[in-house]
C-alpha cells in the first residue's frame, strides 16, 4: 500500500505543473470578485440566485493570504481537494479490498475529468471531496452506530452542505440505496441519533451562512436556494443538452470511466454489497444528473469518483487469483491511456472548445493579448464595452481607471480619455474615431461570444 503514496504525490505534480497554462475564465474571475467581497466586508454574503455554497469562497479567501492575489492562489485550493480526492479510497479500507484501491487510486489521480476540474478555481473538485467523505461517514455510521460516529457524520455533512446545491442528487442515491439494498436497516439508528448528526452539521452551516453571524438570518438563504434551483435545473438557459450528454461525454474524454461502469454493472451480482453500493451511487447519480435539461460538463466529477471505486472493485475481484505482475500491467494501461486523454484539456489544447470539458473557456489569443494591456502603468485609462465582461475585470483588477459600458449605453463618439479601448467588434462598426490607433488588434474570447477589438492609443504599447 506504500505506493498508494507515490500516486499522491502525482496526482499532485499532474494537477500543479503549469497551473496557470489556460486563461482564468469567466466562473473563475467571478469568484475571484467574490473573494475580494470577503477581504472588503469581512465576511462572505451569500445569494442563493447567483452562486453556491459559502465553504469555498472561504477556502480561497485563505489561499489568497498565504499566496497573495494570483491565479496559483486561485486555483490552489481546486488542486488540494483533487490531490486528496484521488487519495480517498484509503478511507475505505475497511470497505473495500486493497487491491481495490491500489486500482482505484492511480484511477483517481488520472481521471481526465479530475484532472483538468483539479486546475479549475470552480466548487467541483472540492465538491467531489466532500461527497465521497459524506458516502464514507454514513457507511461508518452505519457500521458503529453511535453519538461519536453521528458527530462525525453531521460535520462533514455540514460542509458538504455549505459547498454546493447539488448535495441533494447524492444525498437522494444514497437514501434509495439504503431503501434497495439495505432494506432501510440505517434509518432507525439514523433517527435515534439525528439530534447529533444535525447539531454537528448546524455549527458549521450558521457560522458559514450567515458570515459570523453578519448576516444573522443567512441560513434561512440555504433553503431558498433548492426553488431556485430546482426551477432553474428543468430550465436550460443556453446550456440545454440531450439527456444521453453525460454518457457521451463519458464516452468521448472519459472511456476507462465508462467501461467502469459497464463492468461494475456486469460484476455486481459478485461483487460484495459495498462495491454494489457504490456502483448505485454512481450510476444512479449519473441518471439524476441526465434527467435534468441544465447541464455543465464539471458535473461528472460528481459521480466519477464512485464509477471509479466500483470498478476497481470489479476489476480487483477479477485479478484477485491472477499475479501481481498482470495487477501492476491492468493498472500501467489503465493510467497511461487515461493520462493521455488528459493531456489535451488540460495541458496543450486547453482552448479547443471541440472537447467536451474545455467548456466556455476563454481562448489564449485574448489572454496574450490582455498581457499587453496588463504590462501598462496601473493608471492608464481604459474603457470597455462587451456582452461578455468577464474575465477583463479579473485581468484589470489593480487598474484604477477602467470604465465599463453596457452596449446599449455605448456613444457612437469613443472617449478621447482612453489609451486603450477594448469593444466588442459589432459595436465597432459606427464607431467615431477622433483620434488615429497606433495599434487595433480582433480576438476571440471564448465560445458564443462576440470577437473583441482592442484598440491602443498614443502611450499604450
């Protein structure tokens, strides 16, 4: 198990090197935006419309200290939680075999998928997480059923809770499982001790909602954020896709995650009740997930995780008479061709919006030529005008003129203040130049979105 390790620190090394090689994208500079509430007020002020769960925003925060304001701190946190995801089948070792979970960890570590999401400053990782740490404390529960195990299992719920809206779709697998599988046999020691496991979840959940108690009734917000929210997961809101997308996607960047799937559903007739449990968890998740019409495709990292356990287990019960030899060849093939399908999204075609999990992000041609305007003195004037803003307020964050203009407020006649103009290319079209460019360059900025013309006056580069 020593080498269990060794995955660890690559699962690391993969998801840290050249952290910065992709453009921060608009979900990235938005909560970016949200840190900066946090260092101005104090707290963190959550909206249940607009954003998740406060947990994360906090964990940034602190980044941010320790760091400094950079896109590392940024996304730092993003590549600890996905460096102790692919660790966390060391939590079930009392579940599954070690075998399993030699097979399970360099699985986690090279998930396409929890690769490139482990880059990303969004809640998914740390989601992920907190998922499979709440699936183990249940099954701890359920094992030991006690007030000591039901602490532990409301304080981690707590968090799990306080990241994001979505806890509900794992939360309703894991009750069908314990109704399918288990024949409810939890819920009665469940009850008995739900005073404990709602106390512990509680603490964390005020202390977070309400910012320290700034916001006295903020935790009445969490519950108003599952209307919204559900309305909002039948609404597709430009990001409607068919309900076979997730399989698909599974299909096209995540094949070994796939076959998982197929073969723990093939093998769990042999399997021993947890790897069942787990392939239920994951598949069930899956289809949940697939029934809703709103789809982004970071949500695989929500059921990836247990698609991954319940085939190593498949797998490991396979090879359990074979040699260790074919055990360490299984897993060689498994991990390079997984690596492989990495390598693309998160490493040398990181804008290619042909990939499915390179999604809405934002092209390196903008973000090379935002470094042109980021390298100016912190007081050149600068004026903005663009459906799509983000990510230039990120990028333009220290600057202490910018104006930023709606396009139905654009003027025809440019303002003569500004050194350098960054405009949506449509609007450029009636645009009154009084003055001669030194320089006009047309990028893309992300997918959907109209180009942007940047355009530099006398003093700019």
């Amino acid at each position: 198990m020593r080498f269990v390790w060794v995955w660890g620190l690559v699962a690391f090394l993969i998801r840290l090197l050249n952290l910065e090689v992709r453009a921060a994208h608009h979900d990235e500079a938005c909560n970016s935006w949200f840190v900066d509430r946090i260092f101005e007020n104090g707290y963190f002020s959550y909206d249940p419309g607009n954003f998740h769960g406060p947990l994360y925003f906090y964990l940034l925060a602190a980044a941010r200290f320790l760091f400094s304001d950079t896109l590392f701190s940024l996304r730092i946190v993003s590549v600890l939680a996905g460096t102790l995801l692919a660790l966390s089948p060391l939590l079930f070792r009392r579940f599954l075999s070690n075998q399993a979970i030699l097979i399970a960890v360099p699985m986690l570590a090279l998930s396409p998928g929890l690769v490139v999401y482990s880059r990303d400053a969004i809640h998914e990782i740390l989601f992920a997480l907190l998922s499979v740490c709440a699936v183990w404390r249940f099954w701890v529960f359920r094992e030991s059923p006690n007030r000591k195990t039901a602490l532990w299992l409301g304080l981690v719920a707590g968090l799990w809770m306080s990241t994001k809206e979505t806890f509900v779709v794992l939360g309703l697998a894991l009750l069908l499982a314990e109704l399918l599988l288990h024949k409810g046999r939890t819920l009665r020691p469940l009850l008995k001790n739900l005073h404990w496991v709602l106390l512990a979840a509680f603490v964390p959940m005020l202390i977070l909602f309400t910012g320290g108690f700034h916001e006295p009734l903020g935790l009445l917000k969490f519950f108003q954020a599952f209307v919204i929210w559900g309305k909002r997961s039948m609404v597709p809101e430009g990001n409607g896709k068919p309900i076979f997308y997730f399989l698909r996607t599974l299909l096209q960047a995540e094949t070994i995650v796939f076959l998982f799937l197929l073969v723990a559903w093939r093998k769990k007739e042999g399997a021993k009740a947890y790897s069942r449990e787990l392939w239920f968890l994951g598949a069930m998740s899956l289809l949940i997930y697939s029934m809703m019409n709103y789809k982004m495709p970071w949500c695989v990292v929500a059921f990836i995780p247990f698609l991954i356990l319940a085939g190593s287990s498949s797998i490991a019960i396979w090879l359990e008479r074979k040699s260790r030899g074919l055990l360490v060849a299984c897993v060689a093939s498994l991990g390079v061709f997984s690596f492989i399908q990495a390598l693309a999204p998160a490493f040398t075609h990181v804008d290619d919006d042909t990939h499915p999990y390179v999604y809405a992000q934002t092209y390196s041609e903008f973000a090379a030529e935002v470094k042109n305007v980021v390298a100016l003195p912190i007081e050149t004037p600068m004026y903005v005008a663009s459906t799509t803003t983000w990510p230039l307020p990120y990028y333009l964050r220290r600057f202490q003129q910018v104006s930023y203009v709606a396009p139905s407020n654009t003027p025809q006649t440019l303002p003569e203040t500004a050194t350098v103009l960054m405009i949506d290319e449509p609007l450029m079209k009636n645009m009154i130049f009084k003055r001669t460019p030194i320089r006009q360059v047309s990028v893309k900025v992300r997918p959907w979105a109209p180009r942007m013309v940047f355009t530099y006056f006398q003093g700019s580069p």
